[in-house]
C-alpha cells in the first residue's frame, strides 16, 4: 500500500505569533517552526496502516526552506520518504491554492491514500483535506476517529457531535483525522540516524506542473486586508477577605452573570 500523509510546518502555538507587515501574511521567521500537531496523528495513522498492510509512507510537505526540520522529524517517526514542494512562488498561497498546489504535487506519485490532519494551527480553515478531494475527483472521508482498510476500500468512524457516523468509500481517498485517534509515537535514536539517510525530493513550481498564475499572494482567493496586535490583558480583580470574601466573590460572579 502507498500512502501519503500530508505534513505541515506551522510556528510553535507556545510562542508568539505574528504577521508580516509588508503583505499581512503569516511572519514564519518570527518562531520556531514544528510539525502541525494535527498532523503528528497522521503521520501516526500512516505508519499504523503501513504496518497492518505493508507499503511505504511518502510525506509530502509544502513549505520554505525551514519546514526541512518538520520533514526530518516526520521521517524519524517512521515514514520512508518526503517530497518538499518549495518555491518563492507559492508564498502567500491561501488554503484553496495549497490544494491546489498539493493535488498536483500527487500527481506526481503513486498512492493508495492521502492521510492528513483535519486542520492545522496557524490557519485553521479545515478546508484543505476537502479541497483537495475536490481537486483530485476522490471521496473524501473527513474527521476520522478511527480507519480501517480492507483491500480496496476505506471505513473511517466519522467523529459527530452525537458519537460517530460509519463512513465507507473506494481507494485512492482522501482522509483527515482527529486527535483523537491515536498516540503518535516519539522517534527512537535509531530512527533519527536513519532519517538522516533517508530521500527526500524537493519540487518547484513547475517540477510539479504547478500553474504559477494559480498559486502565490497575487492570486489568492483571500486576503488579509489588516490586522492589529491584540490589546494586553487587563489586571484582574483583586478580593481582600475582610470576613465577607464569599460574598464579594458571588457578587462579582454575579455581575459577570457566570451565576
């Protein structure tokens, strides 16, 4: 079975994070970089199906030069190679356009099923796993709880607000997951040596048949017109017990109508 597990770089959701003044995009030089979390349970669920049924596990990663280290890091989970989509051309592409770009990077390897996580942090729209189906005229099987495959079909349990939803569809499909769904697992040293050894082909624009006037800031279907850094928190209210501390607390409780 070949499977691909589509794997994001996004800035660390501990530090801050920030736009860039020049074009209100994303400041990725402004934090660390790491692996989207969503996608650590993807990676995850890709090796659990490589190792109920065999195959290969290709991580695809559309990013700058420094989404490199979240590649890496993928492959010592376990994967067995990465294509890193990387152009100055795609900056500033939208969810739509990342799709896009994704769908046609697939078109240049061979996959049973596309595992990705639902939506990532830095964005989260949640559009692209969709987009993507859409792009590539596959069923797509969306916030899996759990996947199950049995020779060419795929059934997922669709997290609901109620439970879950049993879900089946013909491979190839395009699948996201919850975080729910596993544990993924921590590199041993073994895996971070092998990493180092391991392919990892790099595509640009036109290596991946990409359409330039489709992709990129100019020709985004969004924008962010502007943005403000968010106001500093106020100081909080302090009580003094004078002998009446529970009533002052009920009574700010009440005022801010949590009571």
């Amino acid at each position: 079975m070949n499977i691909v597990v589509l794997v994001k770089q996004v800035p660390d959701t501990a530090t801050e994070r920030k736009l860039a003044p020049e074009d209100n995009t994303l400041d990725r030089a402004a934090s660390d970089g790491v692996i989207n979390e969503l996608d650590e349970y993807a990676i995850e669920e890709a090796l659990l199906l490589k190792e109920k049924h065999g195959g290969e596990v290709t991580v695809l990663t559309m990013g700058p030069d420094q989404a490199t280290e979240s590649i890496r890091k993928a492959l010592s989970m376990g994967a067995d190679k990465a294509v890193h989509v990387n152009d100055e051309a795609l900056h500033g592409s939208d969810a739509l356009q990342t799709a896009y770009a994704l769908s046609q990077a697939l078109g240049t390897l061979e996959f049973d099923i596309v595992v990705l996580g639902s939506e990532s942090t830095d964005a989260r729209t949640g559009l692209v796993g969709a987009a993507l189906a859409e792009y590539l005229e596959l069923p797509q099987l969306t916030l899996a709880g759990k996947v199950e495959v049995d020779g060419s079909s795929v059934t997922v349990q669709r997290q609901t607000d109620y439970g879950y939803d049993v879900v089946e569809a013909k491979l190839p499909a395009v699948v996201s997951v919850v975080e729910k769904i596993n544990e993924p697992r921590y590199p041993s040293f073994k895996l971070i040596m092998q990493a180092k050894k391991k392919p990892v082909e790099k595509l640009t624009v036109s290596d991946a048949g990409i359409e330039q006037d489709k992709v990129g800031l100019a020709n985004a279907a969004t924008e962010t017109v502007d943005f403000a850094p968010a106001p500093p928190r106020p100081a909080g209210t302090v009580v003094k017990d004078e002998g009446d501390g529970g009533t002052k607390a009920a009574e700010f409780l009440a005022e801010k109508k949590f009571v």
